[in-house]
C-alpha cells in the first residue's frame, strides 16, 4: 500500500493561519486504564481516545495518527486477525476516510485502520469532516454531513478494537499514540456549517501510553511506585524523590508518573492516596 502524502486542501480542509483555539489530548486506554494485565492469547480491548481542552471551537474537523507498539513482546498491528480498529458508529458517517488517511491494508473500507508502516506500526489512523460540503456522482471525499462538538468536554472515542497477546512470551506491550495532527471547526460561524466551514489547527499535548502487562505473575499496582506490594507514604516519598519530582524522562520516572499524564507532580500523590487504593496490599509482586 501506497503512502499518500496529501495536503490539507486535498483532505477537504479549509484552513485558515489563525492561532489553535485549544489543546487537544489523545491516548490509548482499555476500558480507560492506561495499564492493563493480559495472559498469552488473552484478547483486550484497545480505545484511542481524544478530548479537546474547553468549548472555544465547535469541536474537532480532523483527526490523525500515528500508532507504533513497543515492549518486551513483539507484535504486528498490521496483522488484522491479531489487531484492528475502527471507528464507532457514531462518528463513521462524519470521520470519513479521506486520500491517504485510512487506507487499511486490506481495501478501501470506512474506518480508522490505517496504513502499515512496513515495521508493525499503523500510520495514518483518522478521519476528516466534510468542511467544504462535497457532494457529487459519484460522491467525492470527504463526503456527510458535519458533527459539531466532537470531544468538546471530555473523552471521545475515536478508535475501538482489540489487540490479541501473542501465545508466548513475557513483559510489556506498550502501544503509542505519535504524530498526532488535528484541526477544530471555528466556532461562531454564521450559516449551515457544512456549506464552507474555516478550521484552525489545534495545539498537541503529549499523547499517553497503553501498557499491557503480560504475564510474570501479579503485577505490582500503579499506586505501589517502589515496588514493595503495599501503597503507603513510601511511594509518596518516590514519587517525590530528588531527580523524578516535576520532571519527565528521569530514572523512574515511569512508575512515578502515576496518573500517567506526562507529569509527576501533585496530581500523582492524589492518585497515590485515593480512597480504596491508599494503605493497601498486593502482597509480592512485581513491577515490568
């Protein structure tokens, strides 16, 4: 498969150099956890998710991504029987595939599949509004009518499936959500906003992680950040530790980054000590 390297006039995009209005979030989760515990062959549930940082724009135009996997364990999100998503039904007739966004490696299907990178890893997983309203015979892309509000508020759903473990093998399988590009309606248009609707860019924040733990016995809980099986004020005292506090990409910064937000800061010790998580025991276990 072919990579298409198209333009944002050729996406059907109307954009405008105007500054972002907001922030957009992605990240990967299963049933919203940012890490899971899988056995070989186990089958989870894989969501790529993405909310935008308040209500100034009229919610998202355009979506895309790249997603690359990492880890201890090799996997092929190429493979369709092994991996595949696609877009929720509520958002397919609106994130329509346009040229070179999803291009999934087995036909021209609707849906967020992607392209293959050649290495295990999917480019392009995405969609885009239909901003300049076109219709014809036969119908051009992007093509359907224009969704106002997508991901103003909260987490959207762009992407769902699953991703099966292969049959051997222990330790980490880490999806990421890289690359990522997106533009929002601009809001306060005047008229039915599928005639010719402007559209800004929209800033990027860093785009989270989904790590399967795979096997190894029991896996040592995110509260428990020194590893020890219980979660009390010693993992405060490392998450506050002296080269990991407030800064990203120090030695266990990983596991101190709690919430997994990107940051280690004040956010992390609440997560530490939330109710039901706070003073209790895993017993052994441990930690990837």
């Amino acid at each position: 498969m072919k990579k298409l390297l198209v333009s944002a006039a050729v996406l059907g995009l109307c954009v405008v150099p105007v500054l972002a209005q907001t922030t957009l979030q992605v990240r990967v989760v299963s049933g919203g956890a940012a890490t899971v515990q899988a056995d070989n062959n186990d089958v989870v549930p894989v969501e790529i998710q993405a909310q935008l940082g308040g209500t100034a724009t009229d919610g998202l135009a355009l979506l895309g991504l790249n997603l690359t996997a990492s880890g201890d364990i090799a996997v092929d999100l190429c493979n369709q029987t092994a991996f595949l998503v696609t877009a929720p039904a509520s958002l397919a007739p609106h994130f329509d595939r346009n040229g070179g966004l999803t291009n999934p490696p087995g036909g021209p299907i609707s849906g967020f599949s992607g392209t293959c990178d050649g290495a295990g890893g999917l480019w392009q997983i995405g969609g885009g509004q239909n901003t300049i309203g076109n219709t014809g015979t036969p119908v051009s892309y992007p093509s359907g009518t224009v969704l106002e509000g997508v991901a103003n508020g909260g987490w959207v759903t762009f992407a769902s499936g699953t991703l099966t473990v292969p049959a051997s093998g222990e330790g980490d399988i880490v999806l990421t959500a890289n690359t990522v590009f997106a533009n929002t309606l601009d809001a306060g248009q005047t008229g039915p906003i599928y005639d010719v609707s402007e559209v800004a860019a929209a800033n990027i924040s860093a785009a989270g992680t989904l790590t399967i733990e795979v096997g190894g016995g029991v896996m040592c809980a995110d509260a428990d950040v020194n590893c020890d099986g219980t979660v009390n004020a010693g993992d405060i005292l490392s998450v506050r530790a002296p080269g990991t506090w407030q800064s990203s990409g120090a030695p266990g910064f990983v596991r101190a980054d709690v919430n997994n937000d990107g940051l280690v800061n004040a956010g992390d010790i609440l997560s530490v000590r939330a109710p039901g998580t706070w003073q209790t025991s895993t017993g052994p276990c441990t930690c990837p």
